[in-house]
C-alpha cells in the first residue's frame, strides 16, 4: 500500500495502471493499525494474529465493510 | 536431513528471533549464509526454517531464491519507504510497513517516503507512540482477504 498527496494523485495512479481503485485511510488510521499489527513482531512470544483478532483490529481502526472483509 | 517435526519448528523460532533481533538491531535482514554461521548450523537447515516461516507468513522470501526479501516489517533492500530511528535507517515494503517497523520498535522515528503518484517527498513523524506529523492519505488497492494473493503487488 503507497501513500499519496492528495485524492486526484490516487485517481491518476489508478487510470494510469488501469488499476481499480480501493480504500483509503488518514495516516492517524495507518499508524493505529501498523501499530495493532506489527507491535509485538519482536518479541519471542509473538504468533500469528487470529482471523478473530485481525478483524477487531481491523474495525477498531475503523475499517469495516467488504472491502476489509478477511474472509473468503 | 529429516529431522522431528518439533526441532524443525524449534529451529524455525530460533531462526525468527536471530532474524527479527539483527534486522531491528542493525537495520539489515541477515541472510541464509550469516544466519548459519551465526546459528552454526548448515545453510539447508536455515533454508529449511525460513521456508517453514515463509509458508506461515512470518517472512517474505526473494522469488527463485532461498533470501529473505522482507522480514516484515523490515525490508532486506532499500525501498522508497524509509524508516530513521536509533540512528539508524530502515527499510519497509510499504507505507504499513514502514509505520510497522516504527511501532515493532517502539521507538521515535520519521519515515521519509514520497507520493505513489508524483514521487514528490512526504515526511511523518512518530514521538510518544504518536502520529506527530503526517501527510497525504494512504491507499489500499488489494481487498484484504486477498492480501497474500500477491503480497508484493499488496
């Protein structure tokens, strides 16, 4: 996932690779989720988040919907 | 070499935690042949564990090879998502990454990075566990359920 300036820089990003385009989020929303996600990757006992923890996370952020939908 | 399923997932943990600790530490993501003298085991061994870690999602590994392309959040190669902390500069493979490797170490930091578009420079900064100084806004163009369909392009 990139980050752009501003909306009409993510439209010309996706005409140009004709490329649908997807969600976005403010930075604030990007920080609380690389947070939620990568916070304890250093530590012996990190594992896997579960589907179930992957999802709350995903809604505390904010990111509900079809598009943040985990499942198949 | 066929080994206990047990000491083959003994061996991938202990890969993890000398790959995660390196790549925070120093910035750089060991690869195989450091990783097995550092360890003192062979290098298929290592191989070995980091397919097993790949194949759980743990780390990213280099297509046609045995070498790590991101232990994610950390990038083995320069990207234009560049993470400052410590005094030292990261890599990430993405904007979520770069904000990742910020958050893994938990520490202060600013990520230099530039717009997907125009290539033009942006700056965030993160102090206090805090969002500081941001810009822009970021783009997912992958549904999430199929992340890892194509973890690059994602």
């Amino acid at each position: 996932m990139l980050i752009f300036r501003a909306e009409e820089h993510i439209d010309r990003w996706c005409e140009t690779r004709n490329i649908k385009r997807g969600a976005t989020l403010t930075p604030q929303q990007g920080w609380q989720l690389a947070h939620g996600w990568y916070k304890d990757k250093l530590k012996p006992e990190w594992r896997r988040h579960t589907l179930e923890e992957a999802e709350t996370l995903l809604a505390s952020v904010g990111l509900t919907g079809p598009f943040w939908n985990l499942r198949d | 070499m066929n080994q206990p399923l047990g000491a083959v997932d003994a061996f991938a943990r202990e890969v993890r935690l000398h790959v995660f600790g390196k790549a925070a530490d120093t910035g750089r993501v060991p690869q195989p042949p450091e990783i097995a003298a550092a360890l003192g085991r062979s290098q298929a061994e290592v191989e070995q564990a980091l397919r097993r870690l790949a194949a759980g999602k743990v780390l990213i590994l280099a297509p046609n090879d045995g070498n790590i392309w991101a232990a994610n959040p950390f990038c083995a190669v320069p990207s234009p998502f560049r993470v400052e902390a410590r005094g030292k500069t990261y890599w990430g493979i993405c904007i979520w990454d770069a904000l990742g490797i910020v958050a893994a170490l938990g520490t202060d930091a600013v990520i230099r990075t530039a717009c997907g578009d125009c290539s033009e420079p942006m700056l965030l900064k993160i102090a206090g566990g805090k969002l500081k100084r941001s810009e822009g806004i970021v783009h997912f163009a992958v549904p999430a359920h199929h992340w890892w369909d194509n973890i690059g392009f994602t």
